[in-house]
C-alpha cells in the first residue's frame, strides 16, 4: 500500500510509528501537512493540491487531525473520500466524536453507561443544572477543551454556581458532570480497533489531582479490563462509526461510564504502558479491510 499520513507534525511520537510499522510491512508512507492541502471541488474530478502540485494517489489516508484544526482537516479528509480513497476514520465519525456534546447524546441513544451531564443556555437554570448532577462536587468542561485543558471540579454549589457563570459570561460553551468520586482520579483507556480492545491501561492522575491525563502529567499502567468494559468501549467506538478509538472510561459503583471517545489517539502511552504494536495493529488492520494497494505505489516525495 501507499499510505498518506494527515499530520502537522511528522516528529510526533505516532506518527512517526505509523511509517515505521508501514514500511517494516513494505508498505510506502508518507506525512501530509493537513494545513498545506488545498482541494479543487470539482464534480467530474475532485482532486488535492499540496505545496504547488496534484498530490499523489493514496492507497489509504490515516487521519492524526489535531482538535485545533478539526474544521479544515475534516474537510480534506472529506475530499479524499470523494476520490474514492479509504480512509481510517471518515470525517463524519471525526466529527462526532470531536463534539463532546453531541457524542454524548448519541451514546446515551445506545444505553451506553455515561456520568449524568447538564447542558444550559441561561444563567437562571445554573441552580437546577446544579441539582440535576446531583450537586457539587461536580466536574465543568469547556466543550472545546482538550487534555484536561477547561476542565474544573467544584467542591461547592455556590463555587459551581461561580465558575459556570463566568464561563457563561465569556459567551463559552459548557457542560456540567456529576464527579465520580470512586474512580479516584484513575481512568482506563480502550484502544479498539474494528471491534476489538487491543490494548487497555490505567491512568492514574497526580496526587491532589482530579484530571488523569498523561499531559496533565498522570502516569499510565497496564490493566486487565471486564468482559462489561471491554464490551462498552466496542460499543462506543462503533456508536460513533471510529473503526479505530481510544475510548476513555470511569470506573463508577453502577458499572462503567464513558469520559470520551477519541478519535486520534496517542500511540505513546498505551504502547510504552503495554509493550505492544499498536501501530503495526493499525496497518495491519488497513491491510485486511478493503484496501486494494495498486500495482505500482508512487515513491512519497519529501
């Protein structure tokens, strides 16, 4: 196959395994600034431009598209789909998963287990949005935010009712978490891919710490998940039609609930954590699922 790899970056630690599990299969990769491509939507022969020329077929595209540029890098991704290349993630299922409100909803649609989430518009409702996730302490999230970045616990009702005024006040959108005290500041991250958990880790989050993201510097572990766990993460990921996903669970008294699901995980922690090939997984995975490699792959330039 001849592989396109969408990333900013092609230092970062994923990408960067993508194209050695590529090439240590034969396959060709090469990384596509996703901000440097430009489309010609035309009806007879849509096609992408990249730094001044047509760019070459790709047999596959592997979509690493940042939160920050989710708009732009989910309309290349769409034009590659109406050149007929198979791509990882289609940008349907991207965008879903990248708004935290709507893939919310959509899992609730499934009876998937979720921690009881408020939504508002106005700050008369801010008491009984409150009082709906059961009351403080509870968890706001900037729907916007990434990492842990946007994310606050209130230990009060009147500090809830503060910080969810001021968002509101910035005219940010909000959403409003009960806490899920018996996690203890551990989540377990699903790697699935089609529809299996290939690989799954415990993150822990710093002492005096609520948020267990390995940026937020939380330390990560392997775990031996439940057959309940395992099955709610498949479930999530195809709930938002991800054929690969990073689902993010708590480990709550009524079974799991699901934080996110998303959609370009990092490949650094779960195989550091676990020991295993998670990048070659998802070649592989390529290679088995309708990608017809042509007879001759272009040679990547650059």
């Amino acid at each position: 196959m001849h592989i396109g790899i969408l990333s900013r970056n092609r230092k970062l630690y994923s990408t960067r395994r993508l194209i050695e599990a590529a090439e240590e299969r034969g396959h060709t990769a090469r990384v596509v600034d996703t901000l440097r491509c430009y489309m010609n939507i035309a009806s007879h022969r849509p096609s992408i431009h990249y730094k001044g020329e047509e760019i070459e077929p790709f047999d596959a595209i592997v979509p690493r598209i940042g939160a920050s540029v989710t708009f732009y890098g989910c309309a290349v991704l769409r034009q590659f789909e109406m050149m007929s290349t198979y791509v990882l993630n289609d940008s349907v299922s991207i965008t879903r998963s990248r708004d935290k409100l709507r893939s919310l909803q959509l899992l609730s649609r499934k009876g998937l287990g979720l921690p009881i989430t408020g939504f508002a518009h106005s700050p008369d409702d801010i008491p009984d949005l409150i009082t709906m996730v059961k009351g403080a302490p509870l968890v706001i999230k900037l729907l916007e935010g990434t990492q842990g970045i946007g994310v606050v616990l209130a230990e009060t009702n009147q500090a809830a009712e503060s910080v969810i005024q001021a968002f509101m006040g910035m005219k940010a959108n909000i959403m409003v978490q009960e806490y899920i005290k018996e996690a203890k500041g551990a989540d377990v991250r699903c790697l699935v891919i089609g529809d299996k958990v290939v690989a799954a880790m415990k993150r822990q989050a710093l002492e005096g710490e609520f948020r267990s993201n390995l940026h937020r510097g939380g330390s990560a572990s392997v775990i031996r998940i439940t057959p309940e766990e395992r099955s709610t993460a498949i479930r999530a990921a195809k709930a938002m039609g991800l054929r690969v996903a990073g689902v993010d669970l708590l480990r709550s008294n009524h079974g799991p609930v699901i934080m996110e699901v998303n959609s370009s995980p990092g490949l650094q922690g779960i195989e550091t954590a676990t020991g295993k090939d998670i990048a070659g997984q998802i070649i592989d995975y390529m290679a088995k699922n309708g990608v017809t490699p042509r007879k001759a792959p272009p040679k990547p330039k650059g």
